[in-house]
C-alpha cells in the first residue's frame, strides 16, 4: 500500500468489516484499492486521507496503534456503518501484541522452563488446566474454519472479508489462551496482503508455512493434553527469571526486517559454559532501521557499547534476567559494563565449533536456536531457484551455504557474491540450518578473508574486493551437489494450493505419472497423498436435481495438511541424513 497508515489492532479490522452488509462486502477490495490512490496526512497521532473532494476519513493511534473501531471516524454520509472505515483498516499493517514485558525479579523468584504457559492476562500457573477449556476448542474450530476457507480460495481470492474473518478467529483465539495459533493466523494475513499487494518481501514457502501451522495446530489442539496442549497454546510474553552474575563474549550481530513491518539488530553472545544469549533492539521500522540498528546502544545497563561493537567485544552482567529463549532483559535492577572479547579461534569461544556437526544439526532440528559453527573451504557455486548460492566443503560434505535475507538494502546477497569469487579459501563460519534433501544453511557471519582473527557480520558489514585473498585451488575430490530426491512433485502441488486454492488442483489431469515416480524413489505415502489431494480438489457431488453442491473444503484442507506435514517431516529426515544426523535424538552432552 502506498498509504502510511498506523498500525490496526486484528480486532477491529475483524469488527469493522463484520458491519458492512452483504453488497458492501463485496465491494471491500475495491474500496481498499481505491483508498491506495488517495491522497494523506500524517498529523501527530493522527491520519487523515482525503476520501474525495468533501470527504475525509481519520485514524487516531494514541501510542502508535488503532485499538478500537472508534479510533477511525469518516465524514461521509453512511458513516459509520460506511465502507471507508472497514477499507481503511483492512488497508492498514496488522498491529503486533504488546512487546513483551519483564517483570521485576523478586526474591523468591524461580526460573520458570520453556513452554509453560503464559497468555497476556496471566502468569504461567500450576492450576492450567491439562485439558482444552471448552472456548479453547471454540476457537480453534473457527481458526480451523476461517483457514480452510483461505486455502479454498487462495491468495487470489482471499480478499479483506476472508482477512478479516481470520483477523476475528485470532482475536478469539487470544483471548481464550491460545497466543500461538492467533500469531500464525496474523502471519498468515500477513503474507497474503503482500502477496495481493506484489509485495518483493512475499515468500509463497513462508504462506505455506504459517497456514499450515494454523491449520495443524487447530486440528491437534481439541485432543491433546498435557505438555503437548502447553505447547499448542504457545506464550505470549517470554518469562524471565534471575540469573545471577554473566560474562559474556560477543559473537556476531544479524539484521533484522520481518514481513510484519519489525526491523532491528540482534547480538548473539555465549558464556564460557558455551551457553547462548541474545541482545535485542527490534521495534517497528523498515530497511533503515535494520541497517542502522547495528550502529545504536545496547538497551541493557548502563553500556554504552553498540550492537556492531558488544559482537566484537564482551560484556558483564550483574543481576541478569533471562528468558527461556536465551533473551537478556533490559529491567531496572540489571547492571553490565564493557568487558574483553575473545576471537573465534580463541577459549571459550573456540569450543562452539569443536562440537561434530551432526550434533549440532541434531539440536537444530529439535528445538535448538538453529544455529551452526562450522569451518568450510569454499569450492564454488550452484544455481538455485532463488538465485546462486555458495558451494563448501565440510568435514567431507558438499555444503549450500545461501544468504540469510535477500533484501537489496542489506549485504547478505553482494558478501555471497565476492565470497563465490574465492575457491579454495577456508573460513570459519556461523549459519543457520535450513532443513531441506541437501546440507544448506543460510550464512550468518564469517571470518575475515584475510585476517582469521576477525569476524564480518555478512547482514551488517560490506566485503570489499581488497578483503578477499589470492584465488586458491579448490580442494581435489569436492563432489557436485547432488540430484534432488522427487519430492518436490508434492511440494509443488502443496505450494499451488496455497497460492491459488482447490480450484489449481481440481482441473482434469492425470497424478498418475508422478505418483508412480515418487514410488520408484520410495516416496509411496507421498505418492499416495498426491492422488488424495487431486481428488479432494477435484470432488463435488450433486444433489438430487442434478446441480452441484459446494465442495467439502473440509476434506481439501485435511488432506493439504497430510501433505503440508508430510513433506515437512521427510524434509527433517532427509536433512538429517544429509548431514548424519539423527532428527530424533538431541545431541550427545
């Protein structure tokens, strides 16, 4: 959207929408397309845009965000049941929960583990109940309802009123106690208006991604219990509790720049145990603010070492607070001061790579950070989907190193590209896995070329051609990168049908030939689950005059998700023995 409009609380959009009768509905996306064009203001907390030559409409956001239907007033005559206001707020970025907060440690504080339950109006308590509340399992029905009907119609048909009814579903969902299955459900509203709207930032992999968590979750939540409902029902504010006194050594600093308007820095640091703490600084913003943030203070104590400087440096800490995620808190009663760093080579730092790769992957792919420390020689490039990505060596495995981010205002792409014009040169590396059939990890930071000393922040700092050494030789015996296995002939068909619904699926054609395919490799579920999906799209029965019935999107979105989940957990599998790992075991101590 071409407007600078505030932020709009999910339950509102969802309101203002639910008001408009029948015929204004179905002029919505036209009313937001023409509200794109028009011309605004930006006055203090206020926006006005200019609906036509005697009509205005305005936006109050006291504090930043549109909280209630109240908050956005037009003049015309049809206020305000009018179109404008519903337009508006569909037109309008998604507002966020409020940031997490942290408590104030007390004396008698406990550390709270990860995944005990606390939605925004409580605390985690022992007196949750094991089983879903019976308005928890009304909410995921109609999160499960709002979000069939989005993957029935697909990113070209799912216009503001579906928005707004998924909008409606996470709201109900966040206040019945069920703070993750509302983000995905936003997440996915999300990636529909920058799909609708041609934004570059849209990812159809990241669509698939949250729809099928919404739908999956909503579908395991009403039967579970225990420890596995604690985790369906997620955390909407990260606990922190004391822990004591920290010294800290800095290891690299990654931008930040979400789908959802959020930009900033994050710092990664490790302790001498090799345990891992994150500084944050992310707060809504664009590409400035991800390429700035790197350059401001650390929000914690009285240090006035910046997040490009604490990833070089070290850091003490009195009074810490942390939370489950490894995230410092910034409270009043916290204390650091600028300490000494260690290089990558060095203690304690240097144990982070001595752990063998497939351990680390193991961590990875079961609840870990993602991370992965790992010394590569450089062998090449390949091409892929998305553009080139770097070939290495590591421990004897041919390695896709990709960049992290590819928006052009960050450095990720052009680093990977000077680095491809160096074979043969060995670094020691920091990435984050990235689970698919062949090793790949999206690259994070590196050494420096030609001081093994010092680190490059690949998100934050720029390689020059003077950085790089002399062209080496690639190392002898460096294999290609293999073939694929054929998955992707079911993942191809997941992706279309979140893109552009049951209807993509549903033309007559024959599976016949791939699901045979996907046999010959071993992939007979996977086969079979194709053939499912073909012909969940392609039913529709008719009643007993001959016409046809509405299609059972419920039997569509059950076996998509079959689908979804299944070339997820082959991904896993396939990822772990790419890297000989084992998906279901943590990493041995």
């Amino acid at each position: 959207m071409s407007l600078d409009l505030p932020p709009v609380a999910p339950a509102v959009t969802a309101e203002l929408v639910q008001g408009l009768t029948p015929r204004l509905r179905k002029r919505l996306d036209a009313g937001v397309t023409k509200l794109a064009g028009r011309p605004s203001v930006r006055d203090g907390d206020t926006v006005r845009i200019a609906v036509d030559d005697d009509t205005h409409l305005e936006l109050h956001a006291p504090g930043g965000t549109v909280t209630s239907t109240d908050a956005i007033r037009c003049g015309c005559l049809l206020a305000p049941d009018c179109l404008h206001r519903a337009a508006a707020a569909s037109a309008a970025p998604i507002a966020e929960p409020e940031p997490e907060s942290e408590p104030q440690p007390t004396p008698d504080a406990v550390p709270v583990s990860v995944g005990e339950d606390t939605p925004d109006t409580r605390s985690a308590s022992p007196t949750e109940p094991d089983t879903p509340t019976p308005d928890q399992r009304a909410a995921a029905q109609a999160m499960y309802d709002a979000a069939a009907a989005v993957l029935e119609a697909g990113t070209d048909g799912a216009g503001a009123v579906l928005q707004a009814e998924l909008l409606r579903a996470a709201h109900t969902a966040r206040i019945s106690g069920l703070p993750r299955i509302a983000a995905s459900a936003v997440s996915v509203v999300t990636q529909l208006r920058a799909a609708r709207g041609a934004d570059p930032a849209y990812r159809l992999a990241e669509l698939t991604a949250a729809l099928r968590d919404v739908l999956g979750t909503a579908h395991r939540l009403p039967g579970s219990t225990g420890p596995e409902l604690a985790t369906l029902r997620g955390t909407a504010r990260q606990p922190y509790a004391p822990d004591g006194s920290l010294r800290l050594y800095g290891l690299f600093s990654e931008p930040v720049l979400t789908a959802t308007g959020y930009a900033g820095a994050v710092t990664w640091t490790a302790d001498a145990e090799g345990r891992l703490y994150t500084v944050s600084d992310v707060l809504p913003g664009g590409p400035g603010r991800a390429v700035g943030a790197a350059d401001r203070a650390v929000r914690i104590g009285d240090t006035a070492l910046t997040h490009r400087e604490l990833s070089r440096a070290g850091l003490a800490v009195a009074g810490a607070t942390v939370s489950p995620t490894g995230r410092l808190g910034a409270g009043a009663g916290v204390r650091a001061v600028r300490a000494s760093g260690a290089a990558w080579r060095e203690d304690p730092l240097a144990g982070l790579w001595a752990l063998p790769v497939a351990d680390q992957v193991s961590r990875a792919l079961t609840g870990g950070d993602g991370l992965l420390f790992l010394d590569v020689t450089l062998t090449g490039t390949v091409r892929e989907a998305a553009g080139d990505c770097l070939l290495a060596d590591c421990d004897g495995l041919t390695l896709r190193l990709a960049a992290a981010h590819d928006h052009p205002a960050l450095p990720h792409r052009d680093n990977l590209r000077l680095l491809s014009a160096a074979p043969g040169t060995r670094l020691r590396v920091v990435a984050r896995l990235d689970p698919s059939p062949l090793p790949r990890a999206l690259l994070l930071a590196a050494d420096h070329p030609r001081d093994p000393e010092a680190h490059l922040d690949l998100g934050l700092d720029r390689l020059q051609h003077a950085d790089l050494p002399a062209p080496a030789m690639a190392p002898a015996g460096s294999s290609p990168a293999p073939d694929e296995a054929p998955l992707h002939l079911l993942r191809r068909r997941v992706h279309q049908a979140a893109s552009a619904g049951r209807r993509v699926l549903a033309f007559p054609g024959d599976s016949a030939n791939d699901s045979r395919r996907l046999s010959r490799y071993g992939f007979a579920c996977a086969g079979d689950l194709l053939d499912e999906l073909h012909s969940a799209a392609a039913d529709r029965s008719r009643d007993v005059f001959g016409r046809l019935v509405p299609a059972d999107i419920n039997r569509f979105a059950r076996t998509w998700l079959a689908a979804a989940h299944y070339t997820e957990e082959v991904d896993r599998s396939l990822c772990a023995a790419a890297w000989g790992a084992d998906p279901a075991l943590p990493p041995s101590p």
